[in-house]
C-alpha cells in the first residue's frame, strides 16, 4: 500500500482538478501528501538579445516578472494547503526554485508517487493542445510511478488496465498492485494482439496478478494490429472508466517510438487520469 504522494502544483494557477484529485485520493487511501511548487527561472524569464544599453530594463523587467511569479506560487501553495486542512487532509508544501523535471524528480524521491495535473482547464478536455514534452520530461526523470490528472476528473468506479505483457507494462503493473489504489473497483485488463489466443494469455496473466493483490480483475482480449491509442481510448470511453493504467517508455530506439507514440495520444486525448510507470 502506498502511504504517500508528491503533487506538483502549477506556478501560474489552474490547479484546481489536480488538487481535489490529490486531496480525493489522500481520504480514501489514507496517503500523506507533500505538495511543490516550482519555479523555472529558465522558462519564466525570456533570453532574447535586447540593444546596446536596454540591459537594465530587462533585468528590472525580469526582477519584477520573478516578483509576481513568486508571489502566485506561494499563493497556490497556501491555497493547496488551505484545502488539505478543510478535508482533513495531512499535508506539507515547498517552493523551489530550479529546472522543473529535477526538481519534482529529487521531490518525489521522498514518496511513494507523483499526482501532476496535464492540462490547464482553458481547453475542452480530451482535445488540449499543451506541449507535452514539459510533461514527458518529468515522467522521465522520476523514480517513482505517477498519476496524470487531466483538466476535469470525476470519481473513480471503474479502472482499466492497458497491458502488452512488456517490461514497461509489467513495471506499470506491479506499481499499481502495489499501490492498493481504487482496490474496491472493478478493473478491465485490456490486451491488444494480433492473434486472440495471444491477447487473451497476456491479459489473463495480468489479471491473475492483480486478483493476487485483491483486485477483481476481467480480461478484454483484442484482436487489433494498428491504432493502440484509439482502441485503448474507446474501450476506456465504452466502459465507463474512471482511471487507466499504462506502463510507458521502452529501452530500444524502435519500441520506445511506438511506445512514446502510444503513451503521447493517450495523455493528449484522455478525459480520466492516467497511472503510469516505467
């Protein structure tokens, strides 16, 4: 069972879903949360060359930019634990102050996972157009598995599995196991195959995994070569799910391409939370 939970706050605002996510989550499973606010110096301040003797301004600009960025994190991170008192919720907050992926990965060193939130709520949900790369850079980095929250969330009843039997997949499988997360919710372990046989022997391991930890686990073999992100996607749709599982990231240069390529259709188009590992 996982005891405790690292959430990386937005500097600029909009963590709203994310927060009553991570705060949800901490009533039900009983989790100490740490919240951190980062502040990138690097991403805030702009590097453009400015004219002889305008070196002045822009640092006073760039003093007085840092001013109000430092002021709405620690807005964001009283507001955070503002919320956690008025549930009950235990929690600590920090702000730092370096590259965002190295910090929040050095933070989560201290938990048993991550709660980040994707997207800021100014795009309809399942269609936003954030850069994921910022996002994909803290996965990376982190040693620890992570809950992507995206900008809406409803409570979670369902949960699907997405299981290939690879290593990335197993990991993801086990960290969930592990976890005791949503243990009293129905869970679909869904394996795509070409062959029946094949997605309906890799999803059935899982499954025997995960009923081994507790979990009521059904397999949903499918038969399909192509679009692993769309079928994923419209199962998790279909069934009504509140949470998908996926691992994330392969060691050879092929796999890891269609496996980023997977894992970033997901994360851009999903409308429910995504517990990954890798």
């Amino acid at each position: 069972m996982y005891h405790s939970a690292l959430v990386a706050l937005h500097a600029e605002g909009g963590n709203e879903v994310l927060s009553q996510m991570a705060i949800d989550l901490a009533s039900r499973q009983h989790l100490q949360l740490s919240a951190v606010v980062v502040i990138d110096a690097e991403s805030t301040v702009s590097h453009e060359a400015v004219p002889l003797g305008a070196s002045a301004f822009k640092a006073r600009r760039d003093d007085a930019l840092m001013t109000q960025v430092r002021k709405k994190a620690q807005e964001e991170s009283d507001g955070f634990a503002q919320r956690c008192s008025e549930h009950g919720v235990s929690c600590t907050t920090a702000i730092r102050e370096g590259h965002l992926d190295e910090e929040i990965a050095l933070a989560a060193q201290t938990c048993d996972m991550m709660v980040v939130g994707h997207g800021d709520g100014t795009e309809a949900c399942g269609e936003t157009r954030e850069d994921l790369s910022q996002l994909h850079s803290m996965l990376e980095s982190s040693a620890r598995a992570c809950l992507v929250v995206p900008c809406r969330a409803e409570e979670v009843r369902r949960v699907v599995v997405a299981y290939d039997g690879s290593l990335q997949a197993a990991r993801a499988l086990h960290d969930f196991a592990v976890s005791g997360l949503w243990q009293d919710c129905p869970v679909d372990v869904v394996s795509l195959a070409a062959d029946r046989e094949e997605a309906t022997e890799t999803a059935e391991r899982a499954a025997v995994y995960l009923r081994t930890h507790d979990y009521a686990a059904e397999t949903h073999p499918i038969v399909a070569r192509f679009d692993v992100a769309n079928h994923i996607l419209e199962f998790v749709k279909e069934s009504d799910a509140g949470a998908l599982v996926m691992g994330v990231y392969g060691k050879s240069r092929w796999h890891k391409f269609m496996v980023g390529t997977a894992t970033r259709s997901i994360l851009r188009a999903t409308t429910v939370p995504v517990f990954v590992s890798h």
